[in-house]
C-alpha cells in the first residue's frame, strides 16, 4: 500500500518543496507538501492534512503551530519533526544529504 506524505516547513519554498521532489520517485509513496505560514507557496489545509497518512514538520514550531491551527485535521495523525533548521536553499546537496539520511526510515 502506498503511504500519502505530506512535508511541511514555513513558506514551502526550500525545505518541504525538495523533500517533495526527491521522494516523488520513491514507488513505497505519493508526496505533497506545504507551508505553515499564511504567504506560503501552497499552505497547508485541512484537506491536505486529511490526505496525509505520514506528516513530517521541519522543525518543533512547525509541530506546534500546526497543533495550534489544524488540531481536528491532525488528530491521530502521524507527525515527525525532522529537526531540520532553515539554513539551506532549494535541492541544497547537504540538505537533500540529512533529508535521506532522516525520512525513509519512517516509510512502510
């Protein structure tokens, strides 16, 4: 069964958008992600929380702010805070590196 992931970090501009991309080819799930705050490039909903089997946050404010606005859509879910600062630009070779190192382990 596929696992639906979901990556959320604060604009959806570096992090969550090269965990998207480098997962995309990973047959084991389907990927998406989102940004918490509210100029983000694709913010996060509670439809696409529904869709999530899987969410993964950047870092523990992300955890926080999403308990904060999406309590009801997160209930049960699975989060996992990466614990991944926002020192990297996009498809960053080191952060592609501690993504690898730090995500798969958590798939089916």
């Amino acid at each position: 069964m596929i696992q639906r992931v979901l990556f959320i970090c604060s604009q959806n501009r570096l992090r969550s958008p090269t965990a998207e991309q480098i997962f995309a080819a990973d047959p084991r799930v389907e990927t998406a992600s989102a940004g918490l705050n509210n100029d983000a490039d694709n913010p996060v909903t509670p439809e696409l929380l529904d869709w999530a089997d899987i969410i993964f946050v950047m870092e523990r404010t992300h955890r926080n702010k999403l308990s904060a606005k999406f309590r009801p859509s997160i209930k049960g879910k699975r989060i996992i805070c990466l614990d991944i600062p926002d020192d990297y630009a996009f498809m960053d070779p080191d952060l592609i590196h501690l993504l690898e190192a730090k995500v798969p382990r958590h798939f089916r």
